[in-house]
C-alpha cells in the first residue's frame, strides 16, 4: 500500500465497469486502489466447480433446500446452482427490502470479478434510436451524448474483450468489430428463413456474444461447454479476472484489496471535492481510509447509489451530488419473461455441436419506420434450438435394458423464444435508504419501489403475439405462448438512479459520466443510464467507462481535478 493510504484514483467496484476502469487508469499511469467488497477470486485458480463432471457434486448440481433458505432471491436466477452458488451472495447475510405489493429481485455477486463472473455475456450497441429516444418521444431527459461519441469506444472494447458475432446493416443495431460468428443450428436456420421471407422489417442473426471464437493473448476459443458461470479457465468467457483486471496488473500501477466494504465518500465543503472513501474491512472489522485525486464509482447501479446517498452532509443532505433530486430515481430494467415454445417436425438426423453459449436474435423491428399504435419504444426477440436427449413419453422410472436404451435415444427438435422489452424512465421506480433494515455492520440497507408501466404492458401483449407468430410461420407444432409474470430487476440489467442528462437541474452526471456537483467523482456503471434501449447494456457500460477514464486523465493532467 502506498504511503499514507493515498493514490491517484480510486475505483470502488472490481466488476464489468470497476475491471475496465482500472485497466484504463493504470494503463494511463495512475496509482490505482481498486476496492471490492467481496472476496478474492483469482482467474483459474478460484473456479473450484469449472472441470467438474455432473456425478462429481452432491447433489447432482441440483439445489438444495438448505441452500435455497440461504439463497432465496439468488436462487431464481438461471444460472445458480450446485456449480456456480459460490459467485452468488447469501441473501440473509446481504438484506434488502420491496414495496409490499411491488417485489424485486436483486441479483448480485459480490467478489473480485463481480457479476463478470455470471453474465449471459451478450453484447449490443446501442443506436441513435436509443440515444434519441427520449427527446423525441418525451419520456425523461436527453441523452447528453449520440452514438457518434461512443462509437470509437464501442470499437475499442469489443476488441479487446472479443465480441463474436456478425454485421447485419440494421439502423437499430450498429454493426461492430467482431470475431468470426458462432453456427446457427438447422432448426434456426430454419427460422431464419421462414422470417426474411415473411417480414421485410426483421432479421434473424446470431448473438453477439463476448465469448471467444479466436485466441486472443492468454485467453482460449470457446470450447462449447456453455459452463461460463462455473469461470472459464480457458479465458474465452470475458470477465474481469481473466482480461482487464491480468491487464492492470502488468502495469504495475494496481493495488487491488477484497474484504473492503465502502460505506461512504469523503467530502471536504472547503474544497467542494471528495477527497477519499471510507471503508470497512470485512474480516477485520477495521475501519479505515483512503485517499484519491478521482473516484470512480462502479459498484454496479444501486450500490454506487447506495454510496452516494449514505454520503449526504449538509451541503447535500439528500444524497452526495444531488442538487438535481435526481438520485434514486428512474430505476430502470427489462422486463421479460415472455416465453414461447414449439416443437420441429423433422431434422431426425442431424444434432448440434457441443453447447452453444449463445442464442439466436430478431433485433428490435417496432417503431423504427413506423409507430405502433398501443405502445412506443421497442422489444428483442431471442431464442435457440435444441434437441433434447432421451424419449420424451418415458415420464415414469423404468427399469432394464429396454429402459436404459430409451432414454439414450435422441428426441425431438424444440425452439424456445424469448423476449426482453425496454422500461421507460420514470420517477416513481426508486430505490431509497432504509434505516429500520440494517446490515451486520449497521450500515442502512436499500428499499426498492416499481413496476412496469401502462406502455410495458401493451409492449408485453405484443412481444408474446409475435413470438407466436414467428413460430408459426416457421411451422412449428405444439405451440406454447407463456406470460410468465415479469418481477422487476429479474432481468439483472439495473439501469438509472443516478442518470446522465446535459441539465445539472435534472441529473446527476453530464455526458462524461462527471458528477456535475462534485467534478472529481465519476460514476459509470449502470446508475448513469438515461433510458434503458431494449438490447443489453453490458457493452455500453465498458465502452461509457473507458471513455470516461481518458477523460478524467485529461482533467488531471490539465490540473482541472
């Protein structure tokens, strides 16, 4: 550690944003102290379950009901289970509270890597449609940026991580810098087909997915085993341990320490800066401090809220850096669970390499040439085929040679749809300090209060007709259109709360993710979103916080910070 416990810049948060943030800085030549709450996880070495054989577990990966009393929101989400529930917090040691009548589910993994370690690694652009959408369809405040800004940066990101995937020419989703594409299988080539040639507005194309099908150095091509969760130990599957975290250490310029809970910011009134970050150490209980010229927070959207509301003095007593009002407000998500599925007659004799860690896409095709009469914005459409193993009329145990040799057989292809829809900003989705709830070190834990609007709901019968129709149109059997009842954050894409805009009167960044209030703090993650889009935002969070750290080392070595 460095004299003092001072540095250049402090990065709170070692996930998706916090990675990429110390990357940037170091490489910059900033003495950087990365702080993450969690414990250490070290690429390979700390991915216990990753080589794992299904008889090897317990359980048989299956959860059990000791873990599920443990885990009870974590739990609900897709990839937990017997191999991955170590990248997952426990939900009674890390509480938080709902609106009665209004749930939520937080998702969250707190350890070196954060959530990098568990994302569907799918990975998007976003277009003017997005970036423009608010102005002109006046639902909450313009964006202070266009694509044209974060088009360089979007470049540089998805060749870094590696992005698979292919260009399409669509206006609503820009094309990219991408590494040679995953196959479609022969069910949804099929789709793909049937779709073109149906609907003069729709494309199908394979996900863009930061899952590696070139080497890139020390990283691995995809092996196909679709266990990204469990940590990849080839490298293929971005997460900050194996690629931007390696990065920053070779500078020689990271000082990274789990076990450290920030609680709050340091704010000196005379000097009008945050000067420093408080800190708890987890395994000590040691209190402690330390000191930057710039803060970035990247905690993931409602921690680095968290951080700026449990910070609030009597300059801002309703939160640090909120003259606006804005913080807290304009908690943003997809909603989803919209399901549809349907049965191929055909492809007996062709099966799928491997597992595929990737879906297929119908980008989003409502109101980009014309205006849908019951709702504005968009929706995506994903989904995959599949061919499932065994008979499916053996739903009973069986016993013998016969049945062992039944079960072994191939059974039907299948097409499962999906789709996510974007949530419009709204004031009334909050998220607030709750003092009655406090967690083991007596720190106020957050109370979540939305839902989806009336637009959601007229987008959701939309979404779930044409699911249908799509797979109709392919001519599927069987099929089964499924409105699974959205909660609210189950999409694990939490946007807004402290939100970008050009007006310090009515957000709480400007276009450089630069508190207005207080210039020296940055806050990247996704509290700094405006609007949510309809694709997942993963991508513009990294490309959003490396453009920001050039900025702020520009600042710096102007002497303006």
């Amino acid at each position: 550690m460095t004299k003092n416990n001072e540095y250049d810049a402090i990065v709170v948060g070692s996930g998706i944003t916090g990675g990429w943030a110390a990357k940037e800085l170091t490489e910059q030549g900033l003495k950087t102290l990365v702080l993450e709450r969690g414990r250490d996880v070290k690429h390979i070495e700390d991915y216990p379950t990753a080589t794992k054989n299904p008889w090897e577990f317990p359980h048989g990966s299956k959860i059990t009901r000791e873990t599920r009393q443990k885990h009870p929101v974590q739990c609900t989400n897709y990839a937990f289970n017997e191999a991955t529930k170590h990248f997952f917090v426990n939900d009674l040691e890390n509480p938080f509270s709902h609106a009665e009548d209004k749930p939520y589910r937080w998702i969250r993994g707190y350890q070196v890597g954060g959530k990098s370690m568990l994302w569907a690694r799918q990975s998007y652009r976003f277009s003017d449609h997005d970036f423009e959408a608010n102005l002109k369809d006046g639902n909450g405040v313009d964006w202070p940026i266009r694509y044209k800004d974060l088009e360089p940066w979007y470049d540089y990101v998805e060749q870094f991580i590696g992005v698979s995937g292919q260009n399409a020419g669509l206006e609503q989703l820009p094309d990219g810098k991408f590494q040679p594409p995953m196959e479609f299988k022969c069910g949804e080539l099929e789709m793909k087909k049937a779709v073109e040639k149906n609907w003069s507005d729709r494309k199908v194309i394979i996900g863009r997915t930061a899952n590696l099908t070139q080497p890139l150095p020390g990283r691995s091509a995809c092996q196909y085993r679709n266990m990204c969760a469990r940590g990849c130990p080839f490298g293929a599957s971005f997460t900050s341990n194996s690629s931007t975290l390696p990065a920053a250490y070779k500078t020689g310029n990271l000082t990274l320490r789990p076990y450290s809970t920030v609680h709050s910011l340091i704010y000196d009134l005379e000097k009008d800066k945050v000067t420093g970050v408080r800190v708890i150490d987890t395994q000590t209980g040691e209190h402690l401090e330390f000191y930057a010229k710039v803060i970035f927070l990247c905690a993931s959207t409602l921690n680095s809220t968290f951080l700026l509301m449990n910070s609030a003095n009597s300059r801002f007593p309703e939160g640090l850096a909120n003259s606006s009002g804005a913080l807290g407000h304009y908690l943003m998500d997809h909603h989803k669970d919209i399901n549809a599925t349907a049965r191929f007659d055909g492809f007996e004799d062709k099966t799928s390499y491997g597992q595929r860690p990737n879906a297929v896409l119908i980008p989003r095709f409502r109101n980009i040439k014309e205006s849908h009469p019951d709702f504005t914005r968009g929706y995506g459409i994903w989904g995959s085929a599949f061919r499932g193993a065994g008979n499916p009329n053996i739903t009973h145990p069986g016993f013998g040679a016969d049945f062992k040799d039944s079960i072994t057989q191939w059974g039907d292809w299948n097409m499962t749809l999906y789709a996510y829809g974007e949530i419009l900003p709204n004031y009334n989705n909050r998220v607030e300090l709750n003092h009655d709830l406090l967690d083991k070190w007596g720190l106020p834990t957050l109370k979540m209060t939305c839902e989806i609007g009336e637009n959601e709901k007229a987008m959701r019968k939309d979404m779930l007709e044409q699911c249908g129709e799509v797979l109709e149109a392919t001519g599927l059997k069987d099929i089964k259109l499924t409105d699974g009842d959205y909660v609210y954050g189950f999409s694990i894409h939490e946007m807004g709360t402290a939100r970008m805009g050009r007006d310090p009167k009515s957000s709480v960044l400007n276009g450089f993710n630069q508190c207005h209030d207080i210039p020296n703090v940055f806050v990247t993650d996704g509290a700094c979103m405006t609007s949510s889009a309809w694709q997942n935002p993963s991508l513009t969070f990294m490309a959003l916080t490396a453009r920001a750290c050039h900025y702020a080392v520009d600042l710096l070595k102007k002497g303006e910070l």
